[in-house]
C-alpha cells in the first residue's frame, strides 16, 4: 500500500495545479483545471477513509475488517458532479469557439466602463448607467473630455446653423 504521506503530497500537487489552470483566462485550461481538481478531490475521500479492508459486503468478512461504503458512494458521487461541469464547460468552450474564433476570455468593454466610471465617482453602482447596446468604449465612456457628447443647445439645425 501506498504511504499516505505520498498521497497527501500527490493530493497537495493536484490542488496547485488545478487552482493554477482555473486561474488562466483560456477556457480549454480552465476545464483542465476543473478535471485536475476533481481527480484530487477524489484521492482526498479515499486517504481520508481510512485503510483498504475487505469489500463491505455482509456476511463475508467480520465487520471489523471491512471498508467503509461511504468513500465509495462519495467518491462516485463527485466523479458525476464533475462529469456534468465538464460537460457544461465543454458547451461554453464550443460555443465561445463558435462566435469568436478564440479560447481567451476578453474583458467586456461594458464591464470597463462601469468599472471607469465607478473609479471616477461619477456613479455609485453599477445598476446606475444602463449601457446595453454600446460596441466601443467611445460609445459610453471617452478617456478625455473633449470626446464627450456634443451639447444639444449647440447642435446644427436644418439650415446647418448653430442654434445658440
């Protein structure tokens, strides 16, 4: 049998290398990261039921021998849950593959320009400026003030006059 000395660093590899992956900013290492996760998470029930023993089935081996039924039934529940997010992120990683040609997550220009605008005080929360529909962080919020939105009373008229 394998020292649980080894599994536990095994068990401490896997985290940092599964934290390390879900951190990146392509899909595809982030669903690494999750598989990568799962499997420790896994070999973490099993050091922590306990010595191997005999199969717990009753009535062949003394109770004492037997192992505990309960890391099996754990163990095979998390390879379910993390079977359903893998295949969860395997429908993003097609669907973001399939609209924009690319794994890497972008940062949203709306999300930019809230983020400015709550940095600069000129709106307390998010919920405050509605910038559904903007394409360009021109279109919500310019990065000096001479881009600002022209002054309607200024604005030409028909004739091409300037009202004043």
């Amino acid at each position: 049998m394998t020292s649980p000395i080894v599994l536990l660093a095994l068990i401490g590899v896997l985290y940092s290398a599964g934290v390390y992956l879900i951190l990146e900013r392509s899909l595809t290492r982030v669903l690494l990261g999750i598989l990568v996760l799962g499997n420790a998470t896994n070999v973490l029930v099993i050091v922590a039921g306990g010595r191997a023993g005999a199969p717990p089935l009753v009535g062949t081996a003394p109770d004492a021998e037997m192992s505990d039924a309960l890391v099996q039934a754990l163990v095979l529940t998390a390879i379910v849950i993390t079977l359903g997010v893998t295949a969860f992120l395997l429908a993003l990683i097609h669907r973001t593959w399939t609209l924009e040609r690319e794994d890497d997550l972008t940062e949203d220009v709306e999300d930019r320009s809230v983020r400015r605008r709550l940095e600069r005080g000129e709106q307390e929360d998010e919920e405050e400026l509605d910038t559904t529909g903007c394409e360009t962080t021109a279109d919500t919020d310019p990065d000096d003030e001479s881009e600002a939105a022209p002054d309607p009373a200024r604005a030409p008229t028909a004739a091409g006059e300037v009202a004043r």
